[in-house]
C-alpha cells in the first residue's frame, strides 16, 4: 500500500456536511481499529497538536455499506509511515503530508480505489461551530476587558488591544454550545507588565465588560467566514476565521468549523473563575453560546 503524497483536500471549513472521495489508503491500528483516508473529505478531525475543536461524527458509505466513523484524528505521513493522531511535526510541516483519518471499528468490503460518500451529523456540527465561533468572540472581548491592566506594550491583536488570549492561553476546549479556555499568568506575563493581581479581585466587572461587548456583537449580526491561504485547500494549509466586527474585519488562525453569521446566535455570556497554582494565577473562562 502506497502512503498518501498531498494533503486531504477538506471542505468542512466552508461549512459541507456531506462530501465524495476516493479511498487512497487504509490502514490496520494497533488496537483493531482501521484508519481510512480519502482524497478529499467533509469531516473535521481533532488534532492531537492542539486539540481545541472535538472530531466530527457520521459515517462514510462505499458499496451500499455504511460505515460509523467512531473517531476522526489529524494523520500525517513523510512518505515512510503514517502517524495516526500522534504526528511528530506541528500540522503544516513542509515535507509532510496531512491527511484526515476516519477511524472505522470493521473496515470489511473497503479497498483503495473504492467511491466513498461522506455525511456528518449536522446537529453535532452546528453545536461545536457555535461554540467555536463564541469562543474567538469571547477571546477578543476578554482581550478588550484586560486591555487596562497591562502596563508596557505587548502584541495585540486583530483590534489593536493587547493579546492576553495569545499570551496567556495555556489550552482551548470546544464543546457543543461552548468553550472552556484556560490562562495562566505566571512570572512572565507580569514582566511583560500584566496586573495580576488586580485580575483577581476585578473578575466581576471584567466578568461584565466581557458580556457587554458580547451582547453588543451579536446584536450586530456580523458575517463570519473561513478565509483559506492561497485558496488552498489542503489540510495542512492554513486557514483564518474572520468575523466582520464594527471596527473593521479581525482574523485569527483557525482549523475548525464555524457559523456563518452572529446571527445564528441568541447570545454569548462568559463565567470567569481565577485560582492560584505554583505560584502563578490560573484563569479559567467558559463561555455559553445560545444558539437562535
Ligand atoms: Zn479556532
């Protein structure tokens, strides 16, 4: 069996639920399990590298079988072997192919060559791309609310405030509805010459600054969309989720799957909760996403 050369060409960035290909590879997994990879799919697949965004659920369909995709991971492949959700290169690693596995319990009937049809649960989809969605907003407006609490100039971000979510972030977690973000400030962010300690006993009115601009974005109903490098449309490639907010259009790198318009949401409210660990302060941020 050859390994795949090119990335998996995807189309969930743009929103497809359902999706044609060919079956280029299969491979058996250790625990019984078989990845299939295709030329192009519509499936999102977790990346082990940072993974904010769950897979996808559905099944792929080849010969009048249905197969449920129990698991979808990032593979990548130099050409000798393929890394099934382990690679050891950061996604888009130039020598590297990136493929999406769709990891099957039984893979009998399947052959390389063989047509396959691709469909995702779209009620699953529609959760995560809402919670996706609300989790940059709330990135953006925490950023804003911390914007007086730093005290020499850092990195900002699309809106020109200083980037606490890029500086401090420390993991994402995308679920259906939502998002869980965790900050840590440690030694080297108050450097950098954030107040700390003002963090804690402010998280109230920071708590409802948040939810402010919040309510005041959604209620504008801004267009939201995946913006690919080049057009490309290989896993690997980057890609930028921009919202147009009323400043201006603000981007941010972004591998998942989003809504199309803050529309689609009734609202977005964050809970903010701080607490000390080792010496440094440990922000943890969960936003609720309700959908329209
Ligand atoms: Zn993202």
């Amino acid at each position: 069996m050859t390994l795949p050369s090119t990335d998996t060409a995807v189309t969930y960035p743009d929103g497809d639920l359902t999706s044609t290909g060919t079956v280029l590879h299969l491979e058996p997994l250790a625990d019984g399990r078989t990845a299939v990879v295709l030329d192009r799919t519509a499936f999102h697949p977790v990346d082990a590298v940072w993974p904010d965004q769950p897979a996808d659920e559905g099944t792929l369909t080849a010969g009048g079988r249905s197969y449920a995709v129990v698991d979808a991971v990032v593979g990548a492949t130099d050409g000798t072997v393929l890394h099934v959700g382990d690679a050891p290169v950061r996604t888009g690693t130039k020598g590297w192919a990136f493929v999406v596995c769709h990891l099957v319990d039984d893979a009998t009937g399947l052959a390389e060559g063989d047509a396959v049809a691709v469909s995702v649960d779209a009620a699953r989809r529609r959760a995560l791309s809402a919670g996706h969605t609300a989790c940059h907003l709330a990135s953006l407006a925490l950023n804003e609310a911390l914007s007086g609490l730093w005290t020499k100039d850092v990195v900002v971000d699309g809106r020109g405030r200083p980037n606490f979510d890029q500086l401090a972030i420390t993991s994402s977690r995308i679920l259906e509805g939502g998002s869980v973000d965790e900050y840590r400030i440690g030694k080297s962010l108050r450097k950098k010459g954030f107040a700390a300690a003002e963090l804690a006993t402010g998280l109230e009115g920071i708590t409802t600054a948040v939810d402010r601009v919040l309510a005041d974005w959604v209620a504008r109903a801004a267009p939201v969309s995946i913006v690919r490098d080049g057009g490309r449309l290989g896993l690997g490639d980057r890609r930028y989720w921009r919202a147009s907010l009323p400043e201006g259009a603000v981007e941010i790198p972004c591998g998942g799957t989003h809504l199309r318009s803050l529309a689609e949401l009734a609202g977005v409210e964050v809970r903010l909760e701080s607490t000390e660990a080792d010496g440094a302060v440990v922000l943890t941020m969960r936003t609720t996403a309700r959908v329209a």
